[in-house]
C-alpha cells in the first residue's frame, strides 16, 4: 500500500458511520436552538417591562384634574390623578379644609388629588371649571403660560389672563391664612363670566 492510499485508508477510518452525520447536524441545530431560546427570552422580558413602565408613567402623569364636558361628567367615578367623593364633607374630614361649588353652578364633583388637594369641578353656564384648595406651597395648578393680562380680586388675589399654546387660560388666585385657593377656566369663558365665578366662589 503505497502513502496515497494509506491516507485514503485513515480517512475513511474516521469518516461517520452511515446516519450518523444527520444525527450530528441535528444536534448542532438542537444546541443552536437552546443558546438563542435565552436571548429570546430576555428580548420579551425587556419588551414587557417597557410596556409596564409606559403604563406607570401614563398613569401617573397627571395630577391636576382633566375637564369633562357633560356627556363624560354624567357619567364619570374618577377624574385624571384624582379620587371622587359624593360630597364636600371629605375635604373637611381628611384635609380639614372648607370647599364647595358656588350655588346655581351644575355638574359638580368633589375629589382630593395627591391626599392634599381638594378639588371641585363644576360648569357655571358654558364652561367648565375647577377650584382648587390646599396648605401645599407653591403653585398646585398645573396651569402655565404667558401672562397677558392681571385683575386684582376684591379678596386681595388676582385673576391673570396667561396664553399657552395659543389657548386662552384664565387662573384666579388667593390665599386665606395657611390655605391657597385657585379657579381657573380653559375653555374660552370671557373676562366678565370668570369675575363672576369667582366672585360667587368668595363672596367678594
């Protein structure tokens, strides 16, 4: 046997026997498989949580009130960060503040933001407002924008016009000892109908 054949001859030694290269292959996929399965695994697990925390993050965004126009007030058991309440006695029994719609106005919802901010939402002709109270500092509104125009309030508070994106916003504020107040309007009430509302609200 000459060394050609002899190299031949080893080759063939060790070549696998007849079914057993598919059963080779076949394994190789099974493992491949197996070492790609965790990687899947830690793409659904981090797509998940992605989706949760978008669900948190909606949720908790807001903490002043959203407006409901009528059709949504009739039938509405909570307001954007906020938990209703059949009346104003909650605000006095777990806030000890007073706070109530002026009389005459509809669709009233009494509700407490944060656990420190009592609100009422309420519609007074044809827009909606919403009056806040708190012993918090700072401004609690969530309403900003440009200044255009102030009105001082009998009560010693202001009514500023501010323009925000091109939207009217109307913002009363005033204070009484360690409580601040606001009324504020964003859906196109004139000057005239918010002093109205306010003046009903504190009896200046």
């Amino acid at each position: 046997m000459n060394e050609s054949e002899m190299i031949c001859a080893a080759l063939d030694a060790v070549a696998p026997a007849p079914g057993a290269r598919e059963r080779m292959l076949e394994n190789i996929e099974k493992k491949a498989s197996a070492e790609i399965r965790p990687a899947d695994r830690r793409l659904r697990r981090a797509i998940l949580t992605a989706c949760c925390l978008c669900v948190l993050i909606s949720g908790s965004i807001a903490l002043i009130p959203r407006f409901l126009d009528r059709g949504e007030a009739e039938n509405a058991s909570t307001l954007t960060g906020y938990v209703v309440y059949d009346s104003p006695e909650a605000f006095k029994a777990m806030l000890d503040l007073s706070l109530d719609a002026p009389e005459g106005v509809e669709q009233v919802r009494y509700s407490i933001g944060s656990e420190k901010i009592a609100c009422v939402d309420f519609f007074a002709g044809e827009h909606a407002y919403f009056l806040l109270a708190t012993r918090l500092e700072g401004d609690v509104s969530g309403l900003y924008g440009k200044t255009v125009r102030t009105v001082p309030l009998e009560n010693g508070g202001s009514l500023a016009r501010l323009s925000a994106d091109g939207e009217t916003v109307w913002k009363a504020v005033w204070s009484d000892g360690d409580v601040q107040y606001c009324l504020a309007n964003t859906d196109g009430a004139e000057e005239d109908e918010v002093l109205a509302v306010c003046r009903a609200v504190t009896g200046k």
